[in-house]
C-alpha cells in the first residue's frame, strides 16, 4: 500500500495544473513533453509514481513519456501507442502488479 | 471577455471561427488531418505513425510521412475542386508543431492539442504558439471526406 506525502501529492498537483494550463492547446508531444512542469515531475522519481499513476486512470493523458523515464520500463504493446486511455488501461495494471494502486 | 481560445490564438478574434466538437484528449491535429479520432499521431516512441515510415520529428519527416498517403507538395492554400489539402506549422527552430486540413468548402479545420476543433479561416493560428505554415500539401480528395 503506497504511503501519502501530503507534500509531495500538493507538490504534484500544482505541477500538474501547470502543465495542463501551458500545453492543453498544444499539438506537439515533444513541447508537451518538454514543459518545465513535466520535466520537474519526471525529476520527483519514484516517489510520484503513485500520484502519477491515478492522475492517468483518472484524466488520460501524456503520461506514458514519464512513467517510461521514471521506471524504465514500458507495459504498452505497440497497437495502443497513441490511444491515451488504453495507455492508461495498461500502466494501471502494471502498478497494480507492483502495489503501487 | 475574450474566450479561452481567443487569448491562446490571438488571430482567432479578428476572424470568424466555430467550434465543431467538445474538447477532448483522444486525437491530436495529426490525426484529424487523416479522419482519424482515436488516437494522438506524432512522431516519437508512445505513439501512433504513419506505417513503414521513420519516426522523424522534423518538417521534411513530417512531409515524407504524407507523402505516403498520397499528399504532395503544393503552393498555394487556395480551395481546388476534387483534393483535399493539409498546412502544417512550425516553430522559429522549424519544428513541427501543428496540421490543419482543409475542408471542401475551402474552410479549415484544427484539432486544437486537447481541446476543441474548430473551423476558420487559414491565417487565423499564425503567430500563436503553432508559428507559421511552412509547408503546403494536396492529394485528391478521399471519397466522402
């Protein structure tokens, strides 16, 4: 069972609305991806990957780069590259498998 | 009050523009260029491309990458009857940044990021953070598109 940082989830959350404020009308993954928001959530490490985790089931978005870069690892079969909630779909389940839900 | 998009696309509010569906995160521009509202395309690891074309996110990437499905490179944005056509931005740098396509009316239509897509006239995102078309591209028009 993950345990809450009430600082960190508040941390994450600011970076998060950041974010989406800056890039919600961009096209370009790479600037999406690149935001200053993202990179400091990237740099939050495993410590995030709870809150980053349900921010994905609970608003799909561009998480998978993160995830990928913070675990090292990458549970999305090629087919769903690009389909955002099935991306999500399968990051679930892999924290799942790690108790990270 | 200016509406959201009008303060991210300043030229959207000396033009007339419609919004033509609800926001949502499951397509990009690149995708709606093609017809297709299930997944973001872009060219880099994660997401959905173009098959048996290079993940190249550059301008002549990008031109390589419709060039399969057909679109070549033309010069004018002007409305000719029978093909459908394409502009895409980039930035100062020359990346890419969004696609738009026209529609028959002579109309163009935008996926704009996770938000809306609207119609408007071609010049009305230039100098928004999509910078400047640089490159045009037709094909004959897919029948019932």
């Amino acid at each position: 069972m993950a345990v809450v940082n009430c600082d960190l989830q508040r941390e994450f959350a600011a970076e998060v609305a950041l974010w989406r404020r800056d890039t919600s009308h961009l096209s370009s993954v790479r600037a999406i991806c690149s935001h200053p928001a993202y990179l400091r959530i990237i740099a939050m490490g495993v410590r995030a990957l709870p809150y980053l985790l349900n921010e994905f089931i609970e608003r799909p978005d561009h998480w998978h780069l993160a995830l990928c870069t913070i675990t090292g690892d990458n549970p999305v079969p090629k087919e769903d590259y690009g389909d955002l909630d099935a991306m999500a779909n399968h990051w679930l389940e892999w924290g799942r498998e790690r108790g990270l839900d | 009050m200016r509406s959201r998009l009008e303060l991210l696309f300043p030229g959207l509010r000396s033009s007339e523009y419609s919004i033509t569906s609800p926001a949502t995160h499951k397509y990009n521009c690149v995708a709606w260029a093609l017809g297709i509202v299930d997944r973001w395309m872009w060219p880099l690891d994660g997401y959905h491309w173009i098959d048996d074309v290079p993940r190249g996110e550059s301008i002549a990437g990008f031109v390589t990458a419709f060039q399969v499905l057909r679109f070549e490179l033309c010069d004018s944005s002007d409305l000719e009857r029978g093909f459908e056509k394409i502009a895409i931005y980039a930035d100062d740098a020359s990346n890419p940044t969004h696609v738009a396509r026209q529609l028959p009316s002579g109309r163009w239509t935008n996926k704009l990021g996770r938000y809306e897509d609207i119609e408007h006239d071609l010049s009305a995102l230039v100098d928004s953070d999509y910078g400047r078309i640089t490159v045009l591209m037709k094909r004959v028009r897919p029948k019932g598109a």
